[in-house]
C-alpha cells in the first residue's frame, strides 16, 4: 500500500498516519470539562468570575421577593428535569448567596439514590440525612458540618438506603423539616431530577417552593415538559427555573456573560 494510501486511511475512526494508529481525541463538554474548576470554587480553592457571582445575586434577590417578610423559614427545593444540569452546583451557590445577606442557611443533600454535595464541597459523607430518617437517637448537632463555605451549614446525604422515596415521604421527614425551620432561615434542599424518580415530588410537600435547572444544550424538551406536568399535577409550587450554560449578549455586557439566569415563565404549552 503506498504511503498516501496510509496516511488518508481510516480504522474505526481512528487514522493511520505513517503507518502507526493515531487515536483522535473524543470533543469533550464544556460543562464537564470545567466541572473541576466548578468545585475548586466550591471548596473555597478558586474565585468565581464577577458575572457569574452577580448572576446569582440576582437570583437570591428574586427568591426573596417571591415570599412575604414574614419572618418565617422558607424550604426550597432545587431539582431538574434529568441529570448532568448543574443542579448541585446551582443549589450551593443559592446558599451561600442567600448566606451573605446574615441569614442562617442549612444545605441539604435531599438526593439519598446519587448524592453529589458531598464530593463538590469533599466531605466526609459518613452519616446525614438518611441517619436522622431512620434512627431517631441521632444527634443532628453532630451531623450538620459548620461554616462549609462563607456561613453556610451543610448536612450531608449519609449512607444509601433501600427506600429513598419511603424515608424522604415518611412522617419523620415533615419533624426534621420542622425542626430544622426553628434553627434556620432557610433550607436549601439539592433534590433528585424529577424524570428518573419521584423523590423530589415526594418532597414538595415540604418545600415553600422548587426550582428548576435546565442546561443549555442538554435538557430534553420532553423531559422538561413532562417534569413541569408533573410538579402541576401535584400542586407543587414552581418559583421559576435557573437556566443554566447559555453566554448572554446584551448593552454592555456584550463581552461578558452570564452562566445563570433565572426566569419565572415556563413558556410552556399544553
């Protein structure tokens, strides 16, 4: 085979060049490929960039303006339609935004099938949630981590129990939520999506409200459609969606951009 022959060839997407097996390197996601840096922010190791930190002051101001300044303790629920959106991530910058204000934030790892908080914020994720759930002599003072990242208290998922949805649905789930809302202003829960399992459905009968993450370029509009039927379907209340990846444009900001932008209208349709 001649030398030009060799090099044009192609085996099973790889190229042949000079007669050795060159692999090509697979096109790697944006999201994923700063997922690392993402959580070097969380771990207090790394600054994160002034736009994306005033995206979710913006958004903290919105959620406070959705309740009434009553005093009382709001529970939100933080999901999305399916996995890989960013909603850990999303649901830890909300409190610690939320923190900076003086208010008393507790973050909870509500996800007891695949819990992510702990590894963002790399912590020991020996006991949580799921010990308070199902042993009633655990003490939750030893449980919840203090000051993680700015004032923000952290109580993790714990061990993976064998009934998720039973535990985040059972009668000692609404006491710990009441007994929480009496040391905190509020309770941030980072929740399972809502198309693979009913867990965050289950939980929004707890929540003050939930909101949804929905990533550029990766959400499935079908998915999303159903998620939103759903959470209707059970008079769950939405405080809006965090969209999440898309560089915006506008005035002068036309070179800057916004990883975050939160919205209250679905554009949804029937």
């Amino acid at each position: 085979m001649e030398s030009s022959q060799i090099k044009s060839r192609k085996i099973q997407g790889n190229n042949v060049k000079d007669g050795k097996l060159v692999r090509k390197k697979k096109k790697k996601d944006k999201f994923f490929k700063n997922s690392a840096r993402l959580n070097r922010i969380l771990a207090g190791e790394e600054e994160m960039d002034y736009y994306t930190e005033e995206a979710f002051n913006q958004l903290r101001t919105n959620v406070a303006y959705s309740f009434a300044d009553d005093g009382k303790t709001r529970v939100i629920g933080i999901t999305s339609s399916m996995r890989g959106e960013g909603k850990s991530f999303v649901a830890c910058c909300v409190a610690n935004s939320i923190s900076k204000t003086g208010k008393k934030v507790l973050l909870i790892d509500g996800d007891l099938r695949l819990p992510t908080v702990s590894k963002k914020l790399r912590l020991v994720n020996y006991k949580g949630l799921s010990n308070l759930l199902t042993d009633s002599e655990s003490d939750l003072s030893e449980l919840v981590y203090t000051d993680v990242f700015g004032s923000v208290n952290v109580l993790t998922s714990g061990f993976i129990p064998p009934n998720p949805s039973e535990l985040l649905g059972s009668e000692r789930m609404e006491q710990l939520v009441q007994e929480l809302s009496e040391q905190y202003d509020y309770l941030i829960f980072d929740l399972p999506p809502i198309g693979p399992v009913t867990d965050a459905l289950i939980m929004a009968k707890y929540m003050d409200g939930l909101m949804l993450v929905v990533r550029h370029e990766h959400t499935d509009t079908t998915a999303l459609h159903d998620t939103i039927r759903q959470a209707r379907m059970i008079g769950a209340k939405m405080l809006g969606f965090v969209y999440n990846g898309k560089y915006l444009s506008a005035g002068a900001y036309s070179n800057k951009y916004y990883r975050y932008k939160y919205s209250n209208q679905y554009a949804y349709r029937e």
